[in-house]
C-alpha cells in the first residue's frame, strides 16, 4: 500500500495557461475525491468517480476545469486558462466503496500557484 | 448543504497538558471523520465516527459523537510537539444511511505545542 499519490507536488504558471494535475489513487479504491484547499480553510469538495464514472460535480468546478478517470484508476484535473482565484492546493482522496464505513485516504495535494 | 464549526480557530499549549476540540454540525451527524493535517502537505486519517454516543481512542487521542449526533469532541491527552497541526473534522452528507461520500470540513483548527 503506497498511498495517494498525487503529482506535481508544486505548479507555478502564468494566468492564463492550462495546467494538469495527476492522482494515482491506492489500488483496489474504486472511489477517487477531488478537493480543493485555500489558506486557512478546509478541503472543499469538487468532484467524484466511482470507478471510471464521474458522478458529481460542484458548483465550484466551473467550465474551465474537466476531471477524468478514463480506465478507473488513475485521475486528471485539468484547468485551463488559469485565474488568480484558482491558486490553491488540489487534494485527491481514494475510499474503498462507497459506504460510511470506507474513510477517504488523501494525498499530499498539488499546490498550485498563478502569477 | 451541512455547515461544521470548528472551536477553538487556533489553540496554543504547555507539552502535556490536555486540550479539547469542538466540531459542531448544523444537521444531524451520519458520518464523522477527524483528520490532521501538516502545513503544506495532506490530510492524515484519524478516526471515524458513526453512531450517537460512540468514542473511539488511539494511542492519545480520544473522539466522542454526542447522543444527537450534531457535535463532536476530540481530545488529546499529555500533549506532546508531534501533536502539532491541524485538525479538521469533516462530515459525511449522507442520508437515510446512503453515503454520498464527500466530505464537508470544518475550517480547522491550528495546534501548537510549546515543549
């Protein structure tokens, strides 16, 4: 068991560009988190899938960002054109089922910075 | 959507004295999740708590869900350095015993613990 792994640790771009985050959730979890994480404030919750299925998304995930699952294991969060307002730490969390019982394991998130 | 207040927002202590920590939910409680989390980096697993009246304890750290199940405690006994971080409760928006899976999170609070 190596944990959720999430990649790049850190991002620095420009307003304006694309960026994509990756997550390799703890194999066997067919249930992957996205969140988001501003200074001072706990995660809050953009989206998830069970297995490859993108079952919800928050009104905070806007038109400009798109996640995958596409073979049920791995993730992308892909933003694009950047904002200020988009600075943050992206978190990504795997559960085994989809039960109260399962509690979600989180990586160590990917700082995102905009200049 | 459910709200989670966190008390106190930071808290500073003397090595090995004992502290309390507050998470208050504005509806009834169907899963609760205490995790700690180090600057920068993501949230580490503490306990889960499901049913009114349940307290669970590891190593010293010790969780309680009230009867109602709109508040919850953790506390921490002879508190050392290691126990330094932050701590944030998360709720499960589940209903009639269906899981949806995300988490809501309190704000957090900052301990420290002077040596």
């Amino acid at each position: 068991d190596t944990g959720v792994s999430q990649n790049p640790r850190h991002k620095i771009t420009k307003r304006g560009q694309n960026v994509t985050f990756r997550c390799d959730p703890i194999s066997e979890h067919n249930r992957l988190y996205w969140y988001r994480q501003t200074l001072g404030q706990g995660p809050e919750f953009l989206t998830y899938f069970q297995n490859e299925a993108q079952l919800e998304k928050s009104r905070l995930l806007s038109d400009r960002f798109s996640a995958e699952r596409p073979k049920g294991s791995f993730s992308t969060l892909e933003i694009q054109r950047t904002e200020q307002g988009d600075s943050a730490m992206y978190l990504c969390a795997s559960s085994l089922g989809h039960n109260s019982n399962q509690p979600q394991h989180f990586g160590d998130g990917t700082r995102l910075s905009i200049l | 959507s459910q709200e989670l207040e966190q008390s106190p927002q930071s808290l500073i202590v003397q090595e090995g004295k004992n502290l309390t920590i507050n998470c208050t939910s504005s509806k009834t409680l169907y899963g609760l999740y205490w995790y700690k989390q180090k600057y920068g980096e993501g949230l580490i697993f503490l306990m889960m708590l499901q049913k009114g009246g349940e307290e669970k304890s590891h190593e010293k750290i010790t969780a309680k869900l009230d009867e109602k199940k709109q508040q919850s405690s953790l506390h921490i006994t002879a508190s050392q350095p290691s126990h330094a971080g932050i701590y944030l409760c998360g709720a499960d928006e589940s209903a009639g015993g269906t899981s949806y899976g995300k988490l809501t999170f309190g704000q957090g609070t900052i301990l420290t613990v002077h040596p």
